[in-house]
C-alpha cells in the first residue's frame, strides 16, 4: 500500500541546503541508507512505481450499454411481443438490441488506463549506495533518502535533490516541454517559488542525462515524483460523452417522448372502442416500433467506423468512434510546440562569422544543407569555426541522423558537416590536449589542440559558450577575410547580432580562439586562467525548426475558423518568435504570469493570448478546462508526458506516434505520421462525417414522422382498425430498405467549401427548431404521399389478411424512402446532381428487395403483403416520385431566397457560406 502522507510531495527540497535535504531524509552523503532503514520506508513508501486504476469490466459497460434509454424501450417492445405471441417481431427486435451493446461495449473496451503507460517507463536500473558500498538494483526498488549516482545516458529513476555534478545536463522535454538540455548544479535556489522547469538543483523521474555525472539523493518515488502526479491528474479526469453522444441523448428523450405520447393516445382511443387486449397491444407494438429509430445507434456507429477507416488511410488512429464526429466541432486547438509544431531536433539556422551574416539551410539532424551569403563576397575560411564545431563538442550523428550526446552539440557537429568537415575524423586528427569542461556555473567549454591553422601546425585554445560570457573574455575579434581588431571596434555590432538572433527565438552560441605557441605545458597545468584575451570568432544561431507542413496547416484551420494556441514549456520568448513563425494569433505570456491569474481574468484574456511559455502539466489542464467552459470544443496535441492529463481533459487528445506510451494511452487520436497537418485532414474529414449524420438524421427522423402520423390517424380514424402497417412491414422497412439510403448518403462526397465555414456550434443541437421543422415538413410529405395511396387503393382492408391497400402503402413507402435517400444526401444542393451514377446503383438494390418483398411467397406469408397488377405497380410508382420532386422544389425555393437575400460579398472577401450547408 502505498503511503499518502504529505511529507515527502510537498516539500521545497529545491530551496534548501543539500546537506539539509540529506539530515532531513535521515540519510547519509558517504554511506547512503542501511538494509533496515530501506525495509522500514519500503514498507512506509511502497515501491517505486506508479499505481494504475482498474480498467471497467467488459459486463459493467455492456449494462450501462443496456440501460440505455432507446435500448430499454426496444427491450420493452420485445416483452411485449413475446406476451401476444408476436415470436417473429420479438425476435428481430432482441437481435436489434444485441447488435447496439455489442457495437457500444466494443467501442468503450477500447479505453485505455492512461497511467499503466507510466509505469511501464519505470527505470529498470539503478546504481545506489547502501551500506556504503555502491550497487545496481531494479529502480522500483529505490525509497526516499537512497543515494544513487547519474551519468549521461542514463534515465533519472526518481525525483531527487543534486548532491554533486560534474557538467550535468538533462533532456526534460517529456516532463516539462522544454526542447534544450538543461544544465544542472547543486546549488541552493534562493525561493521556493520556481516553475519545475527552472528547478536546477534536482533530477526528474524519467528524465534523461545528456551529458556529465550527478550524485543525488532521492527525495519522492513512487506517486509522489512529478510523473506520480501526472498520474494522479489521469485519474482524477472522468472521460466526458462527446458533443455527438449528447445529442442524440438529446434526441433519444424527444423521440421516447412521442413514441410514448403516441402509444397512450393509440391505447386511449382503442379502450374507448372497446377494441381486446392483443390488438391493443399489437396496436402500441406498431406504434413503438414505427416511433423508435431502431436502427439510429446501428447506423450512427457504421457511420463513425467508416469515419473511422478514413481517417485511419489519412494516419489518424482514433480510439473511440464517437471521436470522429467530435473532430468536426473542433474549434480550438492547443498544441504542444516540441516534437507536435517542430522537429524536436535543433538546428542552426543562422550564422554571424567574421562579422558578416550567414544563412544556415536544411532542417534537423539532416547533414545536407548549404551556407549561403550576399553576392560578391569572397567564400570564407570557415576552418576556425569548424575546429571550435567539431572540438568543442562530444556528440555524434550518425549517416541516418541518430544523436548520441547534447542534441544543441548535434547542431553543430551537422553544421560542420554542412561547411564540409567530417567531425569524428576531426576529433581523432586533432585530440585534446587539455579541456576546461563545460559547466553552467561559468557557461562555457575550452579545449586545446595541435592544429593546422595558415598552412602549420599551432597550439590553439577553442572555446565556445554564451556570447557574453565569451565576449567578457575576449580582447579581440576578427573581421572579413580574418582581419583580427580590437573588440570595442566591432563590440556594438557584435551584441546587436547577439540581440537579433535572442529575438527570433534562435538559441544564440558564440566561439573564439586563442593561439598558445609556447604555452603549453602552463596551459596543460592550468586551462581555465588561459580562457582570457580570446578572439572572437563568430556565433551560431540555433532553434528547433517549425515541421515544413506546420505554417500552412495553422493557415488552414484560420480558414475553417479553427483557433490555434502554442502551450510549451519552452521560454516565453523563444515560443513567441515560434508563434509568429507560424502566424499565431497575438499574445504571449508566460507561466508564472498566467498562474497570477484568476480563471476568470485568464477567460477574460483568452481572445488575446495565443502563446503560453514555461507552462506545467497544471497549466495546459486549467487551460483545457477553462477553453471547455466557455463553450470550446478543445483538441489538445502532444508527445511528451507532460501533455498527458490534459490530452485526456480535451474533447480530443492528439498524441504524436513517436511521443511516449503514456500520451498515446490518454489522447484519443493518434497521429501516426506526427504531422500537424494531419490534424486538419482528421478535422476536414470529422467535419464531413458530421455532415453525414446530420444528413441521416434528417432522412431517418422524416420517414419516424411519417410512420407516426400514418399510425395515429389510421388509429384516429379506424382505418384498417387502426393497424396502419404490420410490425414485421415496419422492422423490414428499418432493415432493409433504409440500410441502402443509408449508404448513399455515407459515401456522397463531402462539400468543396467544408473548411471555409466556422466551426459548428455545439451547443445548437442536431434536433434544433429549424431542423426539425424541416424533418417534420418532409414526414409529412411522406405519410401523406402513403395515406393517399393506401386510401385509393382497391380492394378491403384486414388486419388478419394481406390485402392490396396495405400492400400499397408499403410499396409507396419503401419507394418514398429510396428516392427521399436520393434526394436527401445533400442540403440544400440539389441531390440529383453528379456524381449519381453510384448512387442509383446501390439504391436498385432495396427497389428489387421491394419486389421480393410482395411478390415472393415466403415474404408474403411473414410482411402479410399480397402480388400487385402491373398498374398498381405503375401507380405506386407514381406515388412515390411526388416525394423527391416536392424536396427539390423546397430546397431550390431556399436557395433562391437565400441568393436574393445575401448582399454581395467584397472582392477580396472569401464566398460567404450558406447557413444551411453549415449547419
């Protein structure tokens, strides 16, 4: 069991003395922890490992699948069924509702426990000292107060305060989305108030040494180191339904509410005619079955599979179905910037050498790329910068672009590659002689080396570092065609070259030389008093590069009316130059400003912020919640591990392929290709599946009317005795007539103009007045054009016997539906336009289906439908083709008015959008 007491997670070890850190963890810097004292906090503490919540059982979500309320009145229709001896209806209504669990259960098995990824990134080994003597055990057996020793490469198995380091550098982008190493040191930080990412004087579980060694004392395991409460945040996020599944909840209640309205009054009506129990019964069955959408959730989840599919041929891997559907209500998208926006590998863009600016091409970890400059300049000696490039560094990149070491020192060793200079042949030509190794106490690196410089060999000093801390210690610097003068000559031009390459986010870099002929063994003695009177040489501009299809993505979802924010854990500033890279809207700020913030100031200035730095796990979920709030739909992107929670808070996480196991487990999308602009294309495509459900719905709940109004006044008026349609005419109609429309309408092509309208409204409802004015409007159309039909039919009309007028009434109304699909599929464009081709393939199948329906035996014994003369035929025919050619009527009367309506749009402003194609 695992301790929940607050000494360990709410402890500022970063603002006290280590020696304090190591007395108050009762522990001991030399001889570390004793086998008993590990025992006891082993039990006190419990492993080192992340605790993961039980997923739901398969029953538990088949029940709620169950409970459902358009399941529970199907189930009540087959009770009743059973109960008057109609085994058929029954049968076919159970096999319904079997069909929705079972689609619904397998849709919500596929949730994922987001925080059983974070423990399988537990560190597997650790090197410890117990007992004094130094040992390597399994990380999960680490308790508070271990001391455990870090060199590069290897993964910080808990959280813990620096004893000691040497050069230490760790990768922190999963944790706290800051893309550069950062440097790390013991040294006391003089406030408690630190953002996470600027707590220098401590390691993170699961964060990664690039460079140097540490000894650290472990301060939290377990669900108290910061992954323990990203864990935590996991599981306190309850999933929420998706704008679709509230909708049609929604729709569920409406439709419940005149199901059973319509039943009471069939019921009522017939007590008063003193009509039996079973036809009563018999009567309400029709009633609930011709009023229930049996096959809304059954064709709603084809609907999204195929969604689904698509977006899977487009490299978006969605988990839940729903999920397609709430990619077309994006209206927000939050995204990460390391590894989501960028590359996620630093890159030197540009290049001020000689005092002369220089453009750096290519992108990542990539060696080809050119260094270009103005016309009519002499080609450079670039060999002084490529020494300080190749020496000055430790890391390597392999032909394929694999970094082992520093990804900034990868920057510079691919641009040595791009000068011409081949870095670890470079080293092995031109060993060290002596180093004073990079330390962040004094911010930069010095080596010393034979080398050939103007034709002979010279011992020379390379130092690179921060450009003021290399410019203190410069006394010259060189000019075009290495002119060496003074600093002060050039020192102006040199920090406002320092300035501009700070204010486009570049991380700046600067290199100097000195020769030392003569020098060497008091150099070798002691390196670090040489590092003076140096000559500057030139700096290197290095940021982690936009993804090439980022900038014109973002332009994409502006069009579509899709809001775009960066959150990052990277400075302010540097996200800033990115933001206006990419054509962000304005705003920045950064993390701790936003945390002075109340949620309703930071709702308040929302509109105008658009680029969030050093924010924290914390931050991006009380973004998330707030954007929700205020009636966003959120998509949310991101690969690290900070990114998790509030992936999971979204309406849709968007976790990148190559990011960790434990985004991929709490977004809801997975984009496998890490393109951004595969976003927009899972958005353009939500978008067109939403359109395909609202074009469903609208054909759907039409012909539920008009088998409504058909019931009700065959019941008002004892037409037939009140049975319009027989049950098993009604589920056959549902079954396989509708099915085919159905696919007419899933596979119509989307609207060209389907990212240049805004983002639905998803707190306007599918069932909004004017939709279902229109629904209601064509079922009328519908029961009409039947009722007609079935009344100037010939022959007398039975409930015990098929006869001609009901047969008729169900030819018609199965002819209605094809061609109502037909017409349907697009509104208010005409649904006879091209392409239509496949459209009347796929609906020639329900017309033969029509056929067999009333002329084959076996059908006519089960529907009670009777064989139709050639006329009858004819005129059913007839009939039925009143229905498209009124809908079309109606559509081009609306978009005659609305062309009259609209004022003309300026020349330079985009074609205004019909409001009844956006809704």
């Amino acid at each position: 069991m695992v301790s929940t007491e607050p000494t360990q997670a709410q402890t500022a070890w970063h603002a006290q003395d280590a020696d304090v850190v190591v007395s108050a963890l009762a522990s001991d810097r030399q001889a570390g922890l004793t086998a008993g004292e590990v025992d006891e906090r082993r039990r006190r503490y419990g492993p080192n490992e992340i605790a993961s919540e039980p997923p739901p059982s398969m029953w538990s979500i088949a029940l709620l699948q169950l409970k459902d309320p358009m399941n529970l009145m199907l189930v009540a229709v087959a009770v009743v069924s059973i109960v008057i001896g109609e085994i058929p209806t029954a049968i076919v209504v159970a096999v319904l509702v079997g069909l929705n669990i079972v689609l619904g259960t397998r849709q919500e098995v596929k949730a994922r426990a987001s925080v059983d990824a974070l423990a399988k990134m537990q560190t597997p080994q650790a090197r410890v000292v117990r007992d004094g003597t130094l040992t390597e055990l399994d990380a999960t057996e680490l308790v508070p107060g271990d001391v455990v020793q870090l060199e590069a490469g290897d993964i910080v198995p808990a959280d813990g305060r620096l004893l000691t380091t040497a050069t230490l550098e760790t990768q922190e982008a999963a944790l706290t989305g800051e893309s550069a190493p950062v440097a790390k040191d013991p040294q006391t930080l003089g406030t408690i108030d630190v953002s996470l990412g600027d707590r220098s004087n401590m390691g993170f579980q699961n964060t990664s040494v690039t460079r140097g060694t540490a000894t650290m004392v472990v301060t939290e395991t377990g669900m108290h180191t910061q992954m323990g409460q990203i864990a935590s945040m996991l599981s306190a996020v309850a999933p929420s339904k998706s704008p679709l599944q509230r909708e049609l909840d929604s729709l569920t209640k409406v439709l419940g509410v005149i199901a059973w309205t319509s039943v009471a009054i069939i019921v009522i009506i017939g007590v008063i005619r003193g009509q039996d129990v079973t036809t009563l019964l018999l009567l309400g069955i029709s009633m609930g079955v011709s009023a229930i959408p049996t096959g809304l959730p059954t064709f709603v989840q084809a609907m999204l599979a195929y969604g689904a599919r698509q977006l899977a041929d487009a490299k978006a891997i969605v988990k839940n179905l729903t999920d397609v559907e709430t990619l077309g209500a994006t209206s927000v998208i939050n995204s990460d910037k390391t590894g989501t926006l960028t590359m996620n590998q630093m890159t030197v863009r540009s290049l001020y050498f000689h005092c002369r600016w220089y453009t750096v091409d290519g992108e990542g970890y990539a060696k080809s790329g050119k260094i270009t400059h103005v016309a009519g300049e002499a080609v450079p000696d670039f060999t002084l910068l490529a020494y300080g490039l190749c020496l000055d560094s430790d890391a390597t990149v392999s032909g394929t672009g694999e970094v082992v070491g520093d990804p900034t020192e990868a920057a510079l060793v691919v641009l040595a590659a791009k000068i011409g200079v081949d870095a670890p042949l470079t080293r092995r030509t031109y060993p060290r002689v002596a180093a004073v190794p990079f330390d962040s106490a004094y911010k930069f690196m010095a080596t010393f080396h034979h080398l050939e410089v103007d034709g002979r060999t010279q011992f020379v000093e390379l130092v690179k570092g921060g450009p003021d801390v290399v410019l203190a210690r410069c006394a010259t610097a060189f000019r075009t065609g290495r002119q060496e003068v003074p600093l002060d000559e050039v020192r102006e031009e040199l920090t406002a070259a320092n300035r501009t390459m700070s204010e486009k986010g570049l991380r700046v870099l600067a290199f100097a030389v000195r020769r030392l002929d003569g020098q060497e063994e008091a150099a070798v003695a002691d390196p670090m008093s040489y590092v003076a009177d140096l000559t500057f040489v030139g700096m290197v501009g290095i940021i982690d590069p936009l993804r090439p299809e980022a900038i014109e993505s973002v332009r994409t979802a502006h069009e579509a009316g899709i809001d775009v924010r960066m959150i990052t854990g990277d400075h302010a500033i540097t996200a800033s130059a990115i933001g206006a890279e990419l054509g962000l809207g304005p705003g920045a700020i950064g993390g701790a400003e936003l945390q002075a913030m109340t949620d309703e100031e930071l709702s308040a200035a929302l509109p105008n912020l658009h680029v969030f730095g050093r924010v924290t796990p914390q931050d991006k979920l009380r973004l998330a919640d707030i954007m929700q709030k205020n009636g966003a739909v959120v998509a949310m992107t991101g690969d690290a591990v900070n990114d998790a929670a509030a992936l999971k808070k979204a309406d849709i996480g968007v976790a990148m392929g190559s990011g960790s196991e434990v985004t991929k487990q709490a977004g809801k999308m997975v984009l496998t290709d890490d393109n951004f602009g595969t976003l927009i294309t899972a958005i353009r495509l939500g978008r067109n599946i939403y359109d395909k459900i609202v074009s469903y719905i609208r054909y759907q709940m039409s012909k539920l009317f008009s088998l409504v109004l058909l019931f009700l006044v065959a019941s008002i008026f004892d037409i037939n005795d009140g049975v319009a349609l027989t049950p098993l005419m009604v589920l056959f109609q549902h079954f396989f007539i509708t099915l085919f429309p159905v696919a007419v309408i899933m596979l119509d092509p989307p609207a060209p103009d389907l990212m240049n309208k805004p983002p639905r409204d998803p707190r306007m409802p599918i069932a909004n007045r004017r939709a279902f004015v229109q629904w209601l409007a064509y079922g009328v159309l519908q029961f009409a054009v039947t009722l007609a039909a079935m009344l100037l039919a010939p022959g007398e009309m039975s409930t015990t016997e098929a006869n001609v007028p009901m047969t008729t009434a169900f030819v018609v109304l199965s002819f209605g539906s094809i061609l109502a699909g037909l017409v349907m599929r697009r509104d208010p464009e005409s649904g006879l336009t091209p392409p239509i081709l496949g459209a009347l393939k796929i609906l020639s199948i329900p017309t033969i289906v029509t056929v067999f329906a009333v002329e084959a035996g076996v059908l006519q014994d089960l529907l009670m439908t009777t064989s139709l003369t050639g006329g009858q035929w004819l005129a059913c025919l007839g009939w039925s083709l009143i229905i498209p050619i009124v809908v079309e009527a109606e559509k081009a009367f609306r978009r005659r008015r609305h062309l009259h309506s609209e004022p003309p749009a300026p020349m330079t402003a985009p074609a205004a959008v019909d409001p009844q194609r956006a809704r």
